[in-house]
C-alpha cells in the first residue's frame, strides 16, 4: 500500500535467507530494502573549508522517480539562477536525470526528468555556446555494458537532443572500466576543463581531466594520462563502499582547481591542485 512515507523495518542479520552483501540494499525474499535514502542538503562556508550542514535537508525524494533517493548533484549558475542537475534513482522507473532550479537556496522548483533512463552523471556548461546549451550526461547501456560520456543540447534547459558520444574508456588506462563527469566544466585560456571520474576494471575509482574545445566542446584536444587524484588515504580506501572517489564538484580560483570529492562513499574530502600540474599531465 502507498504510503506516500518512509517506512523503518529491521531485520536480523543471521536470517540465511537474506543478502546483506551490498551495504546499500537487503535483498529478501519479498524484494529489495534501501540502508539508506540519499537527498539533498545545504552545507554553507565563507572560506571554503569549515561548513556548516542545515539540520533538515533542502530537497527531500518526493515522487515515483525518485523512491530511493536523489543524488550527485552538480549546480551550474546562470543568469542569475542556480540550475540543479541530479539523479533520481527508483526501483519503478530506473535512473534518470531531473533538473531542478533555485535563486536563494530557500526554495527549489522541480522542472522534471530531462533525461530518460539509465542514465546519470548530468553537468550543465556555465554559459551557452553558440546559441545552445551543452551538457554531459553518461546513459548505460543495458545490452552492451557501456559507460561513456556523451554530450546533449538544448535550447531551452529542458528538451535535449543533438547526443552525441564524446568520450569512451581506454583500454589499459587507470579509466578502462567506466567512466562519467564530475563537477561542471569551466572555461580556461586552452578551452573547457572537465575533471572527471573514471573506474577501473577491478572497481577502483579515480579523477582525471579533459580539456574541450571552447567553440566546439564535443571535440576532446587533450585528457589525463594519469589520475590527478587515487585513493590513498584510510578514508578514500575504507567506508560505506571502498576505494572510491568521486567529485561533484569544483572551484577554479587563483590558479588552483579546488575539487570536492565523496571519499569511499562515507566522508567528504578537498584538494586542491595548480592548472598548471594539471595540464602538464594530459596527452
């Protein structure tokens, strides 16, 4: 029966008829139960650093395309609005992007699912290149298994077309097993940077960059030959899931990329790192 509420259940972690294999699920006989719901919440700072985390969150899951949580949110300003892009994850429809947008972080107006499923890892370019929008997105193949990142356009933030494949793993890279974006690309002397996420074969995440071309941002002039960022530390190692770094988000500011990265699915962690080691290390 719908309740249109969460429900708390406990279970007993001797049952043998239960798989609590993957922290993020229980699977039982009568379906599958999330440990956890994700949702949106604001943490605010004036120097970067030391944050301060709302108590209650911003944006709660609220309809069928969003019954088991929303997440990976990447916010681009534009024309005096910041624009939402984030994944909506539900056992009814799959996972899809939706976009939601505010002007004071008080209130936030949904504009839907702009990308069917399966497909994530959604970032809007700050501004409009010839006349359109541009965004990275990485749909899954069911089929086939492939996890690339393609770019889409769009006139008006909500209908996108022109989706063309942009950038696809390599084989044995530190990125051959998927790959997807991380915060929004933002605009430098040699083009568009994007710091992205790549995972291996034996699922090791890491972060690397790619530069696009600033008239034409589907074409690739450059990309990381190694990762900027790996797991290394206990935290990035050891969590909720291990070995796993990913970022929604980046600042460019005096020179440094400041990137903000989930470490091992558990804590949130910073670096920062000089444009020019950066780019000194794509090929």
């Amino acid at each position: 029966k719908e309740t249109n509420s969460i429900i708390i259940k406990e279970f007993d972690k001797t049952d043998p008829a239960l798989d609590f294999s993957d922290p993020r699920t229980i699977k039982t006989p009568e379906g599958n139960y999330l440990t956890t719901i994700s949702h949106l919440r604001i943490a605010s700072s004036k120097n970067g650093i030391d944050f301060n985390i709302d108590k209650k969150p911003a944006m709660f899951p609220e309809n069928i395309y969003e019954r088991f949580g929303i997440e990976d949110p990447r916010i681009t300003y534009i024309d005096g609005k910041y624009y939402i892009g984030y994944n909506a994850i539900s056992d009814v429809t799959g996972i899809t992007i939706c976009l939601a947008s505010t002007v004071d972080y008080i209130s936030f107006r949904r504009h839907g699912v702009i990308f069917m499923p399966d497909n994530k890892d959604f970032a809007l370019f700050p501004e409009k290149i010839g006349e359109k929008y541009f965004a990275l997105n990485r749909p899954t193949s069911a089929e086939f298994c492939k996890r690339d990142i393609w770019i889409s356009q769009s006139s008006d933030l909500i209908s996108w077309g022109s989706h063309r494949i942009m950038m696809t793993t390599r084989k044995g890279y530190w990125d051959n097993g998927w790959i997807g974006c991380g915060g929004v690309p933002f605009r430098i002397d040699e083009g568009w940077l994007e710091i992205y996420h790549g995972a291996s074969e034996d699922d090791i995440y890491r972060i690397g960059a790619v530069l696009l071309d600033l008239s034409e941002p589907s074409k690739i002039l450059a990309r990381s030959e190694k990762p900027i960022i790996e797991p290394h530390e206990l935290y990035e190692k050891k969590g909720f899931l291990e070995n796993i770094i990913f970022t929604c988000g980046v600042l460019y500011e005096e020179g440094k990329v400041k990137i903000y990265y989930g470490a091992a699915d558990t804590s949130i962690a910073y670096s920062e790192i000089n444009l020019g080691d950066i780019l000194s290390g794509l090929g």
